[in-house]
C-alpha cells in the first residue's frame, strides 16, 4: 500500500471513530473504547509515517480524491518533510490518547470532548497531507474548528468563553491570511494544485505579500508575538491532554505550513526575508520567556513557554532563509535541521509537560502554582517524570532541548559567510536574544517545577493529593524516555531529517551515522562536535564514583529534623518562596520596561495593627496597545452603524435613493 | 597504545584538577587575609574542612525529597565533567571532544537548575531567596556567556576548547579588541558564576546579602562537602578557561611528550596562583553591590561581548 493511502485510510478511520463517537459518546464504556481505537489508528499512522521518512529520498506518493471542487478533486501527497511532520502528530496523537484513557475518566462531560478528539486529529493528519490550496484551507479550517470545540468543552468555566471566542476571532484572522497567500500564489491561472505553484514565477512582490500573509496566518496559529494572545487563553482551556495537543502539535502543523509554502512552494527567497523572520523569531523566544515568568498558573506558563519555543524555530527557519538566499546550501541545511529538530523536541516534552500538569489539576484540582507545592512526596512517579520534562525544556544535556539549541547557535556561528550588513547586524543580536531565553526559560522551569512540586505544600488540596493513574503514567514515561533517547542519540535523528533538507534546499548535513561514538559533527570535528551519549556516561560515572567513595568513606549518619532557616523552623507553608516572590528579581530586571511592572507596598502608619500589602501591577502591552484599541474601533464603528438599523421607511429610502445617484455619479465621471 | 597513554593523561587532568581546587580556594582566601594584615588560616585549610564536613552526620530537613538528597552528587559530576573538557596543561585530551564550550557552559547550567530546584525543596524562605537570586543573575551572565563562546569561535573558527587553544597557542594573534572586551566580560561573568564580590560575598553568612550561601543553607555534612567541593571546581574551571583561551602560554600541544606534559602542568599551576592572587586583590579593593546592581555589573558584560561578537561579524580582523 502506498504510504499516502495508509495515511488517508488512518485519517478515514479517525473520522468515522469521530462519528461512531456521536452515538455512543453518553455510554459508560465511550471513553475507553474511543481512547483505544485513537491510539491504535495513531499507532498504525505514527509507524506508516516514520516508515516513509526512513524509506528514503524518492519515497512520494500522490492521491486525487473525487471530492472537493468538481473536476479538481481533492489532491493529498506524502513526501519527506509530510512524512515528519505526520511523525510529529501522529507521536503526539498516540501518547495522548494513552493518556487520555486514564485522564478521560475524570472528565466531567465526556460527550464534549469524546467526538471532537479524533476529528481534531484527523484534522492535523489532513492538513500536512493536503497538496491544494482548497483542500489545505478546508482541512485547516476543520482543524480549527475541531479545536475550538475542545477548547470549549468546559464552556462554563470562567475565562472559557472568551478563550474560545478570542481563539474563533483570530483562526479566522489567520485563515484569512492564508486564503490571501494561496490566492496569489495560484496567479492568474488559478491553479490551486501544489505541484502547479511550486512551478510557477511569482513575481517579488506577490513573494514580499506572500510572505507577510503567511507570517500573519501560520504565524498567529503558531503563537508568533504580537499574534499569540488567543494561545494561554485557548491552550489551557481545553483538557489537559487536548492542550499538549494543541500547544506541543497543533503549533507545528502552522510551522508546517509556514515551511511548506515559503521553503518549497515560494521558490528562491529574498534575503530580507530572513530579517524579517529572525527578528519575530527572537523577539517572540524573549517576550513568551518572560511571559512565562510572570504567570502563576501551571497551565498558563506553559502555553507561554510555547510562544517561547515557537520563537526559538522561527529564528532558526529565519537563518535558513538566510543561508538559502546566499546560497550556503551546507549553513541553511544546518539551520533548518535544527529548527526542525526543535519542532520534535517541543512536541515531546511540551506534551510531557501538560500530561504533567493534567496530573496535577487531576490529583489536586488545582491550577494555580501558589496553592501547591511538596507534590514531589505525594506523587513520586509523576514529578518525576516531570522533572525530565523540565530539564530538557530547560535546553540542559543531556536531554534532547539542548541538541537542537546548540545545533542553533552553530548555525548562528556560520553567518559571518553572510554577505549583506543587515544579516550581519542582526544574526547575533537575534543570537544574543536566543541565548538569553534559554536562560530564562532554565529559570522559568526552575520556577515552575520547584513551587509546584517542592517545598512544603500550600494548601489542603496539595497535601492530600494522591499518584494518578497507570495510563497517565505510562504515557508520561514513554515520553522521557524518548526526550532522553533524542538526546543522547541525535545523530540518528539529524540522519532521518536529511530527506527533507535534501529535498527543499538541496543541501544535507554531513552523514552523522559515520561518526565515531556517535557524536554529532555539524561541519567539521575540529570546529564542533558534541556527544549526548559520552555526556551522559561521563555524568553517570563521575556521579557514581562520587557517590562511591562518600559511601565507603565518609559517615554515614542521618538524622532527620526540623529544617534549620536560620532559626525560623515553625514559619508556616506561607512564608515559603511562591511564583510571584520567586519571579521577583527577574521581573524588576525586565519587567519594568516590557511590562510596565510596578510593585506596590501599602504600608500602616506604625502602631496599626494592619498587615501591610504587595501589590503587583502588569500590563500586557501587546493587548493594550494593539487589540484593545481594534476592539475599540469595531466596538465604536458598529454602535454607529447601528443607528442605520432603526430608520423609518422614508429615510431608508432617500438612504437609498442618494446611495444610487452617488454610484450613477461615480460612474460617469470614472468612464 | 596511543589510546591508552591519552586516557591515563585525562585521568591525571580530571585528579589534577579535584586536587589542585581546594588549594587554590585555600590560597585565595590566604592572600585575602594577607592583604587585610590578618594572618589567615592555612592554604590546606579547605581540604581540612572537607574531610570534617565527610566526617559529620547530615542533618536533613523532615520535608526534604530525595530530589535535596541527589543534587550534591549531581551537582559535583557535572561540574566535574565540565572542568574534565576544558584543557588545563594539554590540549587534545580524549575527553575535549566529547563536547564543546557551549556544552560547558549548559553542564554548568545543569549543576546551578538542580542546586536552585534543592534551594526551594526543603520549603523555607532563604533557600527560595537564594534560589530566586541565583536563576536571575544565572538569566544574565549565560547569554553573556554564549556571546563570548561566539567570540572566541569567530576567532579561533571553533567551538571546540582545544582547538581554540590550540590556534591561539600556535599561531599569532595579535592584540584584537573583540578579544580584549570577550576578556574583560568573562572575567565578570566569572566573579558573578562564582559567587565572588562584587555580585556576591562567599564569606558572608548573613543570610539576607548572600544569594548562593541562602540557596545551600539547608545542606549539612558530606551533601555539604560535595556542594562545596563542586563550587571550589567551579572557580578552578573558570580561571583554567580564562588560561586556556587568553593565556594558552607553555600549554603542552596535542601529541607531544611527557616532557611537555609536565612543562605545561608547572605553567599551569603558576597561572593559577597569578590568576588567584589577583582575584584576591579585587575582592579586597572593591566592595560588594547590591542585589538590584548587579543586572547592570552583567548587563555591561552582555554588552561588551555583543559588541566583541558584532566587530567580529564586521570584520574578521578585529
């Protein structure tokens, strides 16, 4: 069977679970039968798609459906980089529908959320397969929507419906954009088929518009900054494990998009492009770190730490675009292998990371990081594999976010070959700016996993919390251990990415499987090379004869007690560190400018008995400065053209009578 | 053979530098105490505490997981192996390729995540201060970091520590300014990683001016010997870094004999003494800033080396 039939025949198999679903979503038994057939199509989807990545370069398929536009049908096509990214939702598929089979039972309304899942991921699966622009809309918007639908599943939660609404706003916004993109780039001819496109001359300025409107349409479903503000609504909203969907996977399929039509179907870019893309690219890493930062909410933080990682791929897409236009074939391979890699980083442990908080929201039923802490005693197995997500989201070695940040800063180290003096300015502010939202991010988790899940618990929910469920851990741990695999293994994985830079930009890395112990060689040993697998054995046996020789020689005594805090032992949960006291410093450093951050003390007059009181002001700039003042105007716009609703008939008509001489009037003085 | 000789070399660097870390601690604080006219407590003095501390019992908090218990050993081997990547006395050991200088810095990283998460287990408020303090001047001084990585690589064309090394050991150089300002800025972000006035007082014990003291305040016993221990490599392993990169004089080149190998350890001990008698003249000259400072004291060695790495991307020849 071709690859692309399986694929569809999968994508066919979601749907109809989708519609089996409808009838059978208020039976007791729905959630685990829906959960094991997801997983099992996913399954057989995730092995059809590594299958035809690791198959090798001229392994395409094509299928024409007899749907969609009479005469056109609709076309779908497997090639390398379809193949990854099916890999990418299809992994994220399985893992959480494993988890869903254990999550799912706490879900309060089933029926909403049951029929929904498989048709959004048959919606992502569709949307990487679809080879015309009508089909790839059509799937797009079905993706959309599917999502929305989870997004508002618990609809009368506070804050959800205007999550979902915010979201509905925006994915039209977005698909606006694309349907733009795809009306220029099919030209004239109008042929919406892909293999038509990616043939045909676009002249610079229909490029240049492409460009922006593909910024503006993948980029607002990927969360690109100023774009991202419908994201830590929407993601935390839905269940936990449709978050990690949406947040580790959904982001991608946009990327994917965004690749698909500026790398293959656009042709040779322009090298301001790159600029262009660089600039969002690190401008959105930093601003989605700090954003993380300053949020208290478990959920929250993580869907602003994808702002951040979307970011960190963008500015590594930006550099290809860079190297490709100069054509640096060897430079713009290493660029793209790493933002590529990133992409199946993030959707590992961002994955990881929500299951993680799904636990915690299952086990204590809060989301709020200041009312938990001390998890770690209460739920061993859950934080610690959350703690693995932690670290390597963190980009620490040896976990795979590392492999992919340092392939980045390589790739930033090959662009003084870049000739323009713009790229030359930019390439290391944007690497300077990369550089510190690794830092922060490393922060942020430090932040996240330690008020979470250490310390003394804050509240009556964090100390009766208890382990969740098998599936849920299982699904947690098939995920470590593949952000450790990818680590201390990224060879094997730059080899399966080479297809896909062969393909687009007709360059490669070199071969990493020829290299000795496994090591990784972007260009060359003597500039650099790294070695997850040798990182990790180093540490294993450092750490283990450290802990041979304490053991053999030193005490051994233990004695437990109160802890010391330089005398204060008795102070109560509350005096711990929480997120707020915790982001403090960093939000004075950066938070003064970028959010106008003010802290206020109210302080009694002496002799008051009053506790004195923190108050903490932010402002979200991008809200208040872009989307109140839009909000603002169509808000003020349609109160006026309201009055237009309740005239009486005699002004309609002269309404329409002077409407129709200013049209006669226009008319005769414009022939 | 040849693979042998160069594993009983890299054993003999990783045992060095476990060896020599104490003592230059030690000598540090000696010279300090000198140069305030007090007569000081002995050079070996750490290692004395050391084997106190391993002799103690270890009293541990009710509330800490087993997360505060593996951090001192996690902790000591990352940075153990970091300090076995950078080339003290020899270029081209076994281990230098391994992983390069962006890996050193995130194994460094690695050691500070877990040393802050311990900071916050046991649930007090110094360990949540410390920690707090220690991830935000750690926020500024790593990317400051990797834009002097940058800068080093644009010169040398190589990440990799024995190589640059090597081409700066070997080959004329010359007086460059992006190399002057990548100097001066990891100098700073060397006092700030290793918690030296002026971003932080080792010496102190009050608990509201420290930062990396509050984060370990909990520890006791030999947890405690090996937190210390790994901060006493730390230093040694920036100082090596500045030596291999700035100052690569004498240093043994890749397959040369034992006679160069012990040439290249003399040299080596020599820079270190240097490197540690002017450390100690700083931190006696200058005064410790305040917390709310030190954005600044990092934010200019951020600066410095964007600008090193910009001249750099301007021209080759700066």
């Amino acid at each position: 069977m071709a690859p692309v039939v399986l694929q569809m025949s999968c994508v066919a198999g979601l749907l109809g679970i989708a519609g089996l679903t409808i009838f059978l979503s208020r039976a007791k038994s729905a959630t685990a039968i829906v959960y094991s057939l997801t997983l099992a199509v996913s399954l057989l989807a995730l092995f059809g798609s590594i299958r035809s990545l690791l198959g090798g370069v001229p392994d395409i398929s094509d299928l024409t459906l007899p749907i969609g536009l009479p005469w056109l049908g609709a076309h779908f096509r497997m090639d390398a980089l379809a193949s990854f990214f099916l890999v990418v939702v299809n992994l994220g598929g399985a893992s959480a529908s494993l988890y869903g089979l254990g999550y799912g039972h706490h879900e309060p309304a089933p029926h909403r959320v049951l029929p929904f899942f498989p048709a959004f991921l048959a919606g992502m699966n569709l949307v990487v397969l679809a080879d015309d622009a009508f089909s790839y809309l059509l799937c797009w918007e079905f993706m959309s929507l599917a999502s929305w639908a989870l997004v508002m599943a618990h609809h009368r939660e506070p804050g959800n419906a205007k999550a979902g609404y915010v979201y509905l706003v925006m994915a039209s916004f977005g698909t606006l954009a694309l349907l733009l993109a795809f009306g220029l780039l099919a030209g004239p001819a109008g042929d919406y088929g892909f293999a038509a496109i990616r043939i045909a001359q676009h002249t610079p300025y229909a490029a240049t518009l492409v460009l922006i409107l593909m910024l503006l349409g993948a980029g607002s479903k990927a969360g690109l900054v100023p774009l991202h503000v419908w994201l830590p609504l929407a993601h935390p909203a839905a269940p936990s494990h449709v978050s990690a969907l949406m947040s580790g996977v959904m982001t991608k399929v946009a990327i994917y998009g965004f690749i698909r039509v500026i790398f293959d179907l656009l042709g040779q870019p322009t090298w301001w492009a790159s600029v262009v893309v660089l600039i969002l690219g690190g401008i959105t890493a930093v601003m989605g770190i700090l954003y993380a930062m300053m949020e208290k909410d478990l959920k929250r933080l993580l869907a602003y730490s994808t702002i951040e990682n979307i970011g960190v791929i963008f500015a590594s897409l930006g550099l290809a675009l860079a190297f490709q236009a100069n054509g640096l074939k060897l430079a713009a391979a290493l660029a793209f292998t790493a933002a590529l890699f990133h992409v199946l980083n993030h959707s590992l442990f961002k994955s990881l990371l929500f299951f993680g908080a799904g636990a915690v929201l299952t086990a204590t039923g809060e989301r709020d990081m200041e009312k938990l802490g001390g998890l770690i005693h209460r739920m061993p197995q859950t934080s610690f594999a959350v703690l693995v997500g932690c670290v390597a989201i963190s980009a620490l070695p040896p976990f795979n976010g590392f492999v992919s940040e340092w392939l980045m800063f390589q790739a930033v180290l090959q662009s003084p070959e870049l000739p323009q003096w713009a790229l030359k300015i930019t390439v290391p502010a944007v690497g300077a700016l990369l550089a510190l939202a690794a830092a922060l991010a490393a922060a942020c988790f430090v932040k996240a996993y330690g008020v979470t899940f250490l310390g003394r618990p804050r509240g009556a929910a964090a100390e009766t919390a208890h382990e969740v469920d098998r599936y849920s851990l299982v699904a947690m741990f098939i995920l470590a251990a593949l952000c450790l695999l990818a680590g201390i293994l990224p060879g094997l994985v730059i080899d399966a990415l080479s297809p896909i830079t062969t393909a687009i930009l007709s360059g490669r890395m070199p071969i990493q499987a020829n290299e000795p112990w496994l090591s990784i060689v972007p260009i060359a040993e003597s500039r650099s090379s790294y070695n997850g697998l040798l990182v990790m054995v180093f540490i294993t046996i450092s750490a283990s004869l450290a802990v041979f020789f304490i053991h053999r020689f030193a005490s051994h005594a233990l004695r437990r007690g109160p802890a010391w805090g330089c005398g204060f032992s008795d102070s109560t949960p509350a005096a711990q560190y929480s997120a707020g006291s915790f982001a403090q410093p960093i939000r004075r450093v950066f938070g003064t400018l970028l959010f106008h951050a003010r802290d206020h003390v109210e302080m009694p007059a002496p002799g008051d008995t009053r506790p004195a009181r923190l108050r903490i002001e932010l402002h979200d700039l991008v809200w208040e400065g872009m989307y109140a003042p839009i909000a603002g105007a169509v808000g003020y716009s349609a109160d006026w053209l309201n009055r237009l609703q309740f005239l009486t008939i005699r002004q309609y008509l002269s309404l329409v009578f002077a409407t129709l001489v200013t049209l006669l009037l226009v008319l005769a003085i414009w022939s | 053979m040849v693979v042998i000789s160069d594993i009983i070399v890299q054993g003999v660097q990783m045992l060095l530098v476990l060896l020599l870390a104490p003592l230059l601690t030690g000598f540090v604080r000696k010279i300090k105490a000198r140069l305030v006219r007090r007569q000081g407590a002995s050079m070996f003095q750490p290692y004395r505490d050391l084997l106190r501390l391993l002799r103690k019992e270890v009293v541990l908090a009710d509330n800490a997981s087993w997360l505060f218990r593996v951090t001192p050993y996690v902790t000591f081997a990352a940075i153990w192996v970091a300090a076995a990547l950078v080339p003290t006395f020899a270029t081209g050991l076994p281990f230098n390729w391994t992983a390069d200088l962006i890996a050193i810095v995130a194994l460094l990283g690695s050691a500070r995540f877990f040393l802050a998460l311990a900071g916050m287990d046991v649930g007090t408020s110094f360990g949540g201060i410390g920690s707090s303090r220690e991830v935000m001047i750690a926020a500024l001084a790593e990317p400051a970091m990797l834009l002097i990585v940058f800068c080093m690589a644009l010169v040398a064309g190589s990440t990799q520590l024995s190589t640059v090394a090597n081409f700066l050991a070997s080959s004329y150089v010359g007086l460059r300014v992006s190399l002057g300002m990548a100097l001066i800025a990891l100098i700073m972000v060397a006092l700030a990683e290793n918690a030296r006035i002026p971003v932080d007082n080792p010496a102190t014990h009050l608990e509201l001016t420290m930062v990396h003291e509050a984060m370990v305040l909990e520890y006791s016993g030999r947890h405690l010997a090996m937190i210390e221990f790994g901060a006493f490599l730390k230093l040694l392993l920036y100082i090596s870094l500045i030596a291999c990169v700035f100052l690569p004089w004498k240093i043994a080149l890749f397959g040369t004999g034992p006679l160069a190998y012990a040439i290249g350890a003399g040299a080596y001990i020599v820079k270190l003494a240097v490197a540690g008698f002017l450390l100690a003249l700083f931190e006696t000259a200058t005064a410790k800033m305040r917390v709310f400072r030190i954005p600044q004291f990092l934010g200019a060695a951020l600066m410095l080396g964007l600008l090193g790495t910009l001249l750099l991307f301007v021209s080759r020849s700066f």
